[in-house]
C-alpha cells in the first residue's frame, strides 16, 4: 500500500500504480507522512494536528502537539523521543508517544530567530524538515522555512546556526550521513560535509532553482525543481519544472523527462520494493523504470509526500 500527504488530507492507494484512490484521513493539507525505524506505525503532520495511524491508515489518533499547524515530524533514531516541528516556527519532543510534550526552548534563542519571516506566511516561519542520522542519534537538524539550517547536538536542547553560505528559504534537509545534508531551497541546491559549518551549491549548472525536496536511493540522487516559486506554476505553461538525477560523485545532475513535465513539480519521493516513486503537485504519481519515468496514477489533489506501508 502507498499513502500520499495531499493538500486535501491523506489519501491511500494499493501501490504506485493505481486506479482509485481512498481518502482515509481528512485533516487538510498534509505536509508530511514518515515511518522511522523502531517505530510503530506512521505518521501525518497536517495543518490540522499531528497524526498517527498504526493500521496502516485505517484509523487515525490526534497527538497533541500544542501548536496545530505541524510541518514537520521526527522519530529519533533509539526510538525514545518523537519530535514535531511547527508553524510558527517552534519545537515539541515528547518521551511518551505523543502522550505529553515539552517545547524545546533553546531553539528560540539562536541569534537569527527575529529573522525568520516571510510575508508569504503571515510573516512568520516555520520548522519545515527534521532529521536525524543512526550514527549521531543525538543530533537534530532542522530546516527552517525562512530561516535556514540549525543543528543540536544534544538531542534538540541547546543549538548552533549552520546558515552561513546557505540560502534561507529551506524546504527541506537530506540527512545523507551523520555529517552530510542537501539542503532543497527556494533559491538552491546545497550540501554541506562538514554538519552545517560549510555549504556547496550544486545547481550552478542546472536553469531550475526553487527546489522543494532530494532523495537518494540505491546510490542515486533525485533532485525536482520549477524556474521559481509556487506562485507562477498556474496556467497553460505551469511550472516549467525539470527532474534531475546523479550517479555521480561530486553530483553530476541529467534531466530527465517525465509525465506531466513542464506544468507538474515534483514534490514528493518514496522507495518502494526496489522502485523509486514520485508525486507532482497535481496529484500524478510517476514510477521510475529502468528506461525512465512512467506514469502510476492519480490522485484528486497535490501531493506533499509518500510512503509506502
């Protein structure tokens, strides 16, 4: 089964490849849906609540968090702390499953934090990406949607900005290893080596620079972006939006074509029994065959993200 984070709630499918679709969670736009190892069940983190479903989706339990619009959810490597990161950009651990948390002050005290606003979101910002690497299981990096990269070594008590050569508007942080993360922003592709404390841009090459989010699997690097931000992807021309990929190391990007490009963004990514997925922000779902990107099927809104249970 696959279910999709939709900007009409979540919606499950049989597979990638499908005909219809049922909505099984009507919780608004979803940003996020995440399983993590050494955790049961899966996750959605809505503009309604935080949610989590240990049946595969047939049933869903509000958690709580103590700010309704959550962006971003984490459950740490050891299975102990379940994270959340919400808008306005603030920081919730719980050590009961979500049975009682506990804000996570320290990130309020970094020195940028007056900065972090846009217009777009009611001059505010949120915590849009949280992860964690097995081989540094106390470490939290978190993408702040405009605000930058911060990282805690101390399992999100006390923090240190890892912004400085890094466009702010992040959408998303790719925890590649306990010290490398690609960052997907409004105004870039970056990775960083060193945990933040340098960033390389890996899109001076490429036309397309509002990226939302990166994958790897298997050794491959997938990369989506439009020629600029959400706003001008109406119309007959869309998006003008271009998937990338990398084999390559340092990353060597190739665009590929795929259904729905140039009006669809891909926006969300999964791996499923060997194949990599991808969902437009039209609702389409695309499988990638070993001749290239094919069409699965379609859902009645935009995807935000996959998973596959």
């Amino acid at each position: 089964m696959l279910l999709a984070g939709t900007d009409d709630g979540v919606y499950r499918t049989a597979g990638p490849r499908f005909e219809s679709a049922r909505r099984v969670l009507d919780a608004g736009r979803t940003m996020r849906i995440r399983r993590f190892d050494g955790w049961d069940g899966v996750f959605a983190a809505t503009k309604s609540g935080l949610y989590r479903s240990t049946d595969g989706g047939d049933s869903w339990i509000d958690l709580g968090v103590p700010r309704e619009e959550v962006y971003s959810v984490l459950g740490d490597p050891a299975g102990e702390r379940l994270y959340a990161g919400t808008h306005p950009a603030h920081l919730y651990v719980s050590a009961d499953d979500g049975g009682s948390w506990t804000e996570l002050a320290g990130l309020q005290d970094l020195p940028s934090r007056e900065e972090w606003y846009t217009p777009r979101h009611r001059d505010e910002a949120h915590v849009r990406s949280l992860g964690a690497h097995p081989d540094a299981p106390d470490r939290l990096v978190a993408g702040v949607e405009v605000g930058g990269v911060h990282v805690s070594d101390d399992r999100g008590e006390t923090w240190t900005e890892r912004r400085d050569g890094l466009q702010d508007d992040v959408h998303h942080v790719l925890v590649r290893g306990p010290d490398e993360y690609v960052a997907s922003c409004g105004g870039g592709l970056y990775r960083t080596r060193d945990a933040g404390e340098s960033w390389t841009r890996l899109d001076r090459d490429l036309d397309h620079t509002y990226f939302r989010e990166a994958f790897e699997a298997d050794g491959v690097l997938y990369a989506a972006a439009a020629r600029s931000s959400p706003g001008t992807w109406q119309g007959s021309s869309g998006a003008d939006a271009a998937l990338f990929e990398s084999r390559t190391e340092p990353p060597e990007f190739e665009a590929l074509a795929y259904p729905g490009r140039p009006e669809e963004v891909v926006l969300a990514w999964a791996a499923r029994d060997g194949e990599v997925l991808a969902a437009t922000n039209r609702g389409r779902i695309i499988v990638r065959e070993l001749d290239g990107w094919v069409q699965g099927g379609t859902l009645p809104a935009g995807v935000r993200s996959l998973c596959p249970v």
